[in-house]
C-alpha cells in the first residue's frame, strides 16, 4: 500500500533537490522576469503577479504529467 507512496516521495524529494541547485547557481534567474509578469511598487509597497512565469510552469507540468501517463 505504502510502496507507492514512498516511490513518489523518492521523485518530489529528486525534483526538489534538482530545482534547489538550479536556483542556487542562478539557472532559473529568468523566471519570474518575464514579460506579462507584473511588478509594482510604491513606497512601501511591493506586488508581484507572475502570470507568464506560472502559465509556462503550468503547460511544463502538464506536459511532464502527460508523458508520465502514457508511460
């Protein structure tokens, strides 16, 4: 029952790890700097809507969710 569970604790656990790295060397330094991502501030007030940035993340995951499927 639990095998399962633990195997996708295994890959979330690898995904992390790789994303962490690539944060951390500056390979996602484009995300969040988009086009169509939205930046305002004023004073003491910063907002921030990462609209493009989350429908790319978006269409990745459903791509990698398809294949993961037929698979």
């Amino acid at each position: 029952m639990f095998q399962g569970f633990g195997n996708w604790m295994i890959v979330a656990g690898v995904v992390l790890i790789l994303a962490g790295l690539a944060t951390h060397f500056g390979l996602l330094g484009w995300f969040g700097n988009l086009p169509g991502d939205i930046r305002f501030r004023r004073g003491g007030f910063q907002l921030f809507i990462p609209i493009t940035s989350m429908i790319i993340a978006s269409l990745l995951f459903s791509v990698v969710m398809m294949v993961w499927r037929r698979g």
